[in-house]
C-alpha cells in the first residue's frame, strides 16, 4: 500500500489546480505518483529540470469542430480530440474513442495512462489519445462513414507515420479505421499506411492486432496466476463489456481451460453457467451489432440476463474489467472478494476504482493494472506499423508470438520492479515505476523540450 511522496504532494496539487474539472485525469496522475516516491528516495535527481510537471503536461492539446449530416439531411455537430501527450519514446500513439461520454479530461487520462503503458511494451512509441462525443449507437453504416470522414477532415492535419499514430478504441473497430484511412488517403494523396493501425487486412493491416488486447491481458493474467501456483484451467472467470476486448479475452481464457460464465453491455449482464458461446456472442456484436440481451434471447436456456445489474455481483476466481473506466467500485471489490476471487486482470483502461483497487490489494488477491495487461492491443499496432515500414505482412501464429513475448516481458518487468523496490507482489507499483523511468530517462536525455 502506497501513499503520496511529500516531495511530489506540491506537483500534484498544482497538476489539479491547473486541470480543474477533470476528475480522471486527476485520478490516473494522483495513481501514479502513489507508485513514485519510493523512486524519488532513491534517485532525488528525477525531481529536476521539472520533469515531473512536464510528464503531466501534453505536449499538444487539439479540440475541433466535427460537422456532419445525418440520413435525414439533418446537421449535427461533435467535439473532436487528440492529445497529443508525450513523444519521448517514439511518435504519440493510441486510439481514438467515440463515445458521448468524452470530453477533454477522459481523453487526458487516456493519453497520460497510454504514455507509461507504450513504455512498457518496450517499443519505440510515444503516448497520445483522441476521439469524439459522437455516439455511434443506432447510427446507420452512410452516416458512420460521413462522420469518420469530417472527423479525419480536420485530424489528418496534426497526424503521420512519424508524428502521431491513431488506433481503435471504444467505438472504433476496424470498419471506423478503415473509413478514416480513406479519407486520410484522399487528403494526402498519399498510401501512407503507418499513419493508422488497426486496419483491415485487405489494406496493410496486422493479422491478430484485433485480438491482441484481449489475448494480451488473458497472457498477463495467466502468468500472474502462474506465480501463485495456479492457471485459468477451470477456473470461473467474469468479463465485463461485450466489445473487442472483451471477447478476445473470452476466446483466450477458454483456450486455457477457463470458463467465462458472464459478460455485459451498458444495458445489463448475461450469465450463462454453460460457458459463454463465443460464436453467437460474435454474431450478435461483431456482426448484428446487437445487445447482450439479444445473445441471452438467441441462446435459450443457459443464459439469464439481468437488466441493468452489476455484474460483479456474479461470484467468480477470475474477474477481468473489460468495459470502461471507473466500472468497479470498492463495493464491487467487497463483493468479488466475498465471492472467493483470486485474480483481477483490467482489460479497460482504469475500469476499478482507487477504492476497488485498496479493496483487492489488503485481500492479497492479485491485481493486473490496464497500463500492464491491456499494453497487448498496443503493442500489436507497433508491430502493425514496424510491418507496414518494412512492406511486409506476417502471419498469425508469428505475430501472436511476438505478442505473447512481449506480455510475458512486461508481466516480468513488472514483478521484478515491484520486488527491487521492496514490494513483492504489487503489479500497479511494478508497472508505474518501471513505465515512469523509461519515459523520464528518455525525457533527460532529451534536454528541456
Ligand atoms: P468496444 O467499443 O469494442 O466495447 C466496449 C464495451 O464496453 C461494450 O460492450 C460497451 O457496451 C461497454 N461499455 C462502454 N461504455 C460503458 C459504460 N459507460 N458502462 C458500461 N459498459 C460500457 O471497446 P473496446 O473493447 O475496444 O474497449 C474497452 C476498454 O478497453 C476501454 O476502456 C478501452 O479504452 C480499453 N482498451 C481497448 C483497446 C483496444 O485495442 N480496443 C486497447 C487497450 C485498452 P455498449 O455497447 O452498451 O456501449
């Protein structure tokens, strides 16, 4: 357990005072710097030359109109962004997010989060995030693609091969990248297919970077249950969301003999004692771009759903978070520890609450952070893009293991860092300290920029 470094208490307030109203962002530096002061007692010399204020402060903020007609002819106008955080380690990179939920502040954790994550995976990739308030819900094929069009109409000006490299996330999967790329290509008169990952495989994308975000946390949390003792073989596991990382983290655990009994939407959650039918599942998101309750309908007897429940509630050894932000309190947490859980994996970007995470750290049920297990989906777009530079296209089983390396690098990573620093076991600690000194050593090197 972690508490604030007085050498660093100053920094944080004035990050809050100078980032008024932006709760999460707030909570991913507060996160962090818990992790650091055990850094700064050993080497004083982090705290010069303002690092710790320019690690908080992006390097590019761009807030822009987005206009667009929908089938009726009637006009609407979003808000986009890209945050263009920290490019000490390579060109900005993460995705972008359509979501009505976004704003300024949930881009800048993203970004801040995503700067230490791309750290981790070793790979030569700054940190940025981007998206819109726009909600894809309910929104016709004619009228996504117009969107992703005005979105890119103002993007393509501040990205590139070499500069900032955006991705999917929430509410962009391939058929979004793709459209973006297009305009992209339109714009530039350029086939500058490093310029976006993410892609479809028909125009320079990578074969398993779908998969990857949820294999990648499934590997993490299979080889922190390995330090335990244990693995996913029969193991009950919950999934919350019902989206890419979701079920690619439902694919992977059943391939290691686990059995995901539950997964969700924003609506509600589907219990399903006989092991989530991953073939229906992907039919009713991936396809009919469906609810989960269409899954539990389509599925018959097995499955239950329950509207607008908490799907932490369903007792489980395995819970990995695969939604959205704050989606697990420190209610929930007391729950799932009631329930006998033994391991938490955070597929979502900071889906457990700080009071989630205390909860699980003081029951010794072992914790995998998003910035760890979820830098998988990342990673896979560095190798997207290091394919895309040498004109070259690999295949799954060697692309899947790559990913798998690099999981099982950053879990490493991770544990023995939390050791050296005298905290055997504490992967959040392990994955801010060594994510920190890679971008802060980088920076230093760099002069004051
Ligand atoms: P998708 O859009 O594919 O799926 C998101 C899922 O989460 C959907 O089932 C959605 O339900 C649910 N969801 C979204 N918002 C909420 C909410 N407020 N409350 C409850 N459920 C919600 O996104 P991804 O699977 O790509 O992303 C999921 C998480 O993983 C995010 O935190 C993202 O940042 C993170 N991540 C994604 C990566 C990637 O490669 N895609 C890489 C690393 C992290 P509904 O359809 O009802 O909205």
């Amino acid at each position: 357990m972690t508490t604030l470094d007085e050498k660093l208490e100053p920094i944080l307030t004035q990050v809050l005072q100078r980032n008024a109203g932006e709760p999460e962002f707030h909570q991913a530096v507060r996160e962090v710097f818990e992790s650091l002061g055990r850094v700064v007692a050993k080497h004083p010399d982090y705290l010069q030359d303002g690092l710790f204020e320019r690690i908080c402060e992006p390097e590019r903020q761009i807030i822009f109109r987005v206009p667009w007609t929908d089938d009726k002819g009637q006009v609407h106008i979003n808000r986009g962004f890209r945050v263009q955080f920290n490019s000490a380690l390579g060109p900005y990179k993460g995705g972008i997010r359509f979501h009505p939920s976004v704003n300024l502040g949930i881009i800048k954790f993203l970004g801040f989060e995503q700067t230490f994550k791309n750290a981790l995976t070793g790979m030569p990739i700054g940190g940025g995030k981007g998206g819109s308030d726009f909600n894809p819900r309910g929104r016709s094929d004619g009228e996504i693609m117009r969107f992703c069009q005005s979105f890119m109409t103002e993007l393509h000006r501040h990205i590139g091969e070499y500069t900032d490299v955006p991705a999917g996330d929430i509410g962009v999967g391939g058929r979004e990248i793709g459209y973006m790329f297009g305009q992209y290509k339109r714009l530039t008169n350029r086939y500058e297919a490093g310029v976006l990952t993410g892609k479809g495989l028909a125009y320079g994308g990578s074969r398993a970077r779908k998969e990857a975000t949820g294999y990648g946390a499934t590997y993490f949390v299979q080889h922190m249950l390995g330090r335990k003792g244990t693995s996913f073989e029969g193991k009950r596991t919950v999934v919350s969301g019902s989206g890419n990382v979701a079920i690619y983290t439902i694919e992977k655990v059943h391939s290691f003999g686990g059995k995901v009994i539950a997964c969700s939407d924003s609506s509600g959650y589907v219990v399903d004692e006989a092991g989530i039918d991953l073939e229906l599942l992907k039919d009713v998101k991936e396809v009919r771009r469906a609810r989960i309750s269409d899954y539990a309908k389509a599925r018959g007897k097995s499955a239950t759903y329950v509207e607008g429940g908490c799907i932490w509630d369903v007792p489980c050894d395995v819970a990995m978070p695969s939604a959205t932000q704050n989606e697990l309190t420190g209610k929930d947490a007391q729950t799932l520890v009631k329930n006998g859980v033994i391991a938490v994996g955070e597929g979502a970007n900071m889906p457990s609450t700080p009071d989630a995470v205390r909860v699980f750290q003081q029951a010794g049920v072992s914790f995998a952070p998003g910035k760890a297990a979820n830098a998988g989906g990342v990673a896979t777009s560095a190798l997207e893009m290091q394919q895309n530079a040498s004109r070259d296209s690999w295949t799954f089983d060697e692309t899947e293991q790559r990913l798998s390396d690099i999981m099982r690098n950053i879990h490493d990573a991770c544990a023995d860092t939390a050791e050296m620093y005298g905290a055997p076991g504490d992967y959040v600690l392990g994955a801010n300290i060594t994510g920190f000194v890679r971008v802060a050593d980088a920076m230093r090197a760099l002069g004051v920029v």
